[in-house]
C-alpha cells in the first residue's frame, strides 16, 4: 500500500487485522444498557477523528453530519452528546488490554529488532484545565495564584511507555486524584502495566528524579526489572558523594554522541540508604557542551551490574527517558489535543486518554513500519495527516505541529 492510498478507513482496517484490534472494535466493554449506536462506530470515529487531528466531540459531530461517517469507519450519524455519554460507561480494562496487546503483537511482528534492550520510561503531566468557576470531578486538583486563591482546576496524569526501540509505544495512563502524589500513581501504573505485558517484555524502567524514592526502586526490583533513574539533590546524601567522587577524577571514558564528545564517570560501590533493598547502587555521570553550547552535566543511579552492561549502552538507556517527554506528551497535546477536555467526567477523561493513546499507538505503527515496508520512505506525521484529508474530500490543513 503507497502512501497516497493512505486512509482512515485503511488504517482502522490495518488496526483491525495487522494490530489485532478487531474484538476490541467490536467489544470495547460498553456499559450502556439499551444502546442505538453500536459500540464499534463511537469507537472508530474516536479513533479516526484523532488521525485527523481533531480532537472535540462537536468536530467528530460535524465530520459524521458532513457526509464523512464511512470514512470514519462509522455506519451510523450522532452527535456529540451520544459520545459524551458512551465515554462515561465504557470499561477502562478494555483500552488498557488493547493497549498492551497491540505493544505485544509489536514486539512479536519484529519492531523492535536490532534493539537488545526494552524499556518503560515513565512521568508525569497536566492534562486539562478548568476554571474555578467550571464543574468539578474527582480528579481535579485546584491551583493557587501567588496569593493563595484558587484561580481553578487541573487534572494530572502518569503515563508509561515503551522506549529504546526506535519506535515509542505508550501503553498505558494512571491519574493522579487530589491528595494523591505522582509517585504512587506511578507504583500502581508500573504495577498494572508490568503485569499487563508480561514478565519478559521488557528490561529496564527509567524515570526522572522524583521516581528516585525506595518505595519505588525496590517495587521496579519485586517486578524483575532493572532501574535506571535521574539522580538529583532530591538524594543530597548520595548525590553529594558522587559529586565529590568524581570531581576529584578524570573520566574513565570518552564516547561519541551524534558527533559530540561526552565524559562519562561510572562507579558501581556507592552505599544504598535506608530503605533500599539494593545491595549496592552504581552511579552514572555524564558531562558534554551541546551544539547549543549548553553544558549537560547529569547523574543517574541504576541496579544494573557492569558485568551486565557498559558505560556506553547504560548511557543510551538514561538518554531514552527523553523519548517520553518528546513522543509521548509532546504528540499527544501538540497533535492529539491530551490537554482539552471532550466531557468533564471522570472515567470519560480517563477514556479519552487511552484512546487518544490508542490512536497514536495506530498512527505511529502504520506510518513508521507498514508504509516502510519496501522502498518506501516513511512519511512525516504532518504528511500523512494532509494525505488523510485529502482521502477524506475534504480540504487538507497544515499541521504546524
């Protein structure tokens, strides 16, 4: 298939047969009781909208009212409120397990080849706000001006992803209610995600700083996985020792990083603190003046014995971190509209989130590995969504994204 036979509908047939998404499509666990609209159309046209790029109920109204339901992948013309509706009683077990069944089936098809080691980089993100004044659901946590008063709500998140594989896959979202941290959301993401690809998907976790807590070091150990983690002055004592260590040492090596040379000190005998079932923690510590003539100077601790892996390749798996933040929540507010609010119910935006996630997961399949096959040279995102217009009749618009 070229690229400009690229459409919706292609792609939602590639998501059904190629990615396994068929049951899903046809039972996404609906839990509406006398349904009119089947269950496979609202999901489709969610789904084809955000190929699209669009990311209101009132614009998928208005495309399905156009005449551009079939294209959508839809037999049926509704409106919003039927969306608004369908999104608050669907299970969220079902998007998650397609989620982590379409990782899987990647894995097997051989999309990750020539990558020796998987990880899940996990962070955390705003994702909608209201104003004070707008209705309230459980998830929303109030943000102050600089005199204390609530000026209005927003809803944070955790998202997991699978990194280091040349293809960014995000499998799964975990909110953060009021009273509750980042952490423990992403204890219980990690959990669930860990348990929903399986015990031999991937190698590693990796994390910024705030992820540097023993609580959370020792659950990514209890899953047989290795830690790989931002080390901060959030651990002032094991962050003052490695600075001390190697300050007063050359680097043990120089490696070459998209043509920049990078220091790098490695020592493996640094004492865990208390709470830390490790029985010794090694400290990795980079150090290069970016072409921007920006100095980067960073420590990560890890589990991972040198026996096991290199400076080298260690450093690779700390700079994957990075994929999350430019894969993850950069496409998915700048291009999958993550951070507006289709319906303010709870389970709805929860529902939102995993399919936007879901047709990401398609988009980003299908352009970087199905239209690839051959000679074919993948297409830009912002192509691919012109094509998808055109496909449509409609007029194509520019995504400057």
């Amino acid at each position: 298939m070229t690229r400009r036979s690229s459409s919706v509908s292609n792609m939602l047939d590639y998501a059904s047969t190629s990615l396994g998404l068929d049951k899903f499509f046809r039972d996404p666990g609906d839990g509406r009781v006398r349904p009119q609209i089947s269950a496979r159309d609202l999901i489709c046209s969610q789904i084809g909208a955000r190929l699209l790029r669009v990311v209101t109920f009132h614009g998928i109204e208005r495309l399905v009212e156009s005449g551009s339901a079939r294209g959508l992948g839809s037999n049926r013309v509704f409106r919003e409120d039927s969306l608004a509706y369908f999104n608050a009683r669907l299970s969220h077990e079902r998007p998650r397990a397609a989620l982590a069944d379409t990782a899987k089936r990647a894995k097997r098809n051989k999309v990750f080849r020539g990558h020796t080691r998987i990880g899940l980089a996990i962070d955390g993100t705003g994702a909608g706000r209201c104003s004070a004044r707008s209705k309230v659901c459980e998830m929303c946590r109030p943000y102050h001006d600089a005199d204390g008063n609530v000026v209005g709500h927003r809803h944070e998140v955790v998202m997991i992803a699978v990194v280091g594989t040349g293809v960014t896959l995000p499998v799964d979202v975990e909110p953060c209610p009021q009273g509750e941290g980042e952490l423990t959301a992403g204890i219980r993401l990690l959990q669930r995600a860990a348990s929903a690809l399986g015990p031999r998907f991937a190698d590693y976790v990796v994390g910024d700083a705030k992820y540097g807590a023993a609580s959370f070091l020792n659950a990514v150990t209890d899953l047989r996985l290795h830690a790989v983690v931002r080390l901060k002055d959030n651990l002032p004592d094991l962050h003052g020792r490695a600075v001390a260590r190697f300050n007063s040492r050359p680097p043990d090596r120089h490696i070459q990083h998209e043509g920049v040379d990078v220091e790098i000190w490695d020592d493996e005998t640094f004492q865990p603190w208390e709470g830390l079932s490790w029985p010794s923690v090694r400290v990795l510590r980079y150090r290069y003046t970016s072409r921007k003539g920006e100095v980067v100077d960073a420590y990560w601790l890890t589990d991972y014995a040198p026996q096991s892996i290199g400076s080298e390749p260690l450093f690779k798996l700390a700079k994957s971190r990075w994929e999350i933040e430019n894969q993850g929540f950069n496409d998915a507010k700048n291009r999958y509209g993550m951070e507006h609010i289709c319906h303010h119910d709870a389970k709805a935006l929860i529902v939102g989130w995993l399919l936007l996630m879901l047709s990401l997961v398609i988009e980003r399949l299908y352009r970087l590995c199905h239209l690839h096959r051959g000679s074919h040279e993948r297409p830009t995102a912002a192509d691919l969504v012109a094509v998808l217009w055109r496909a449509l009749g409609r007029r194509a618009v520019h995504d400057t994204s």
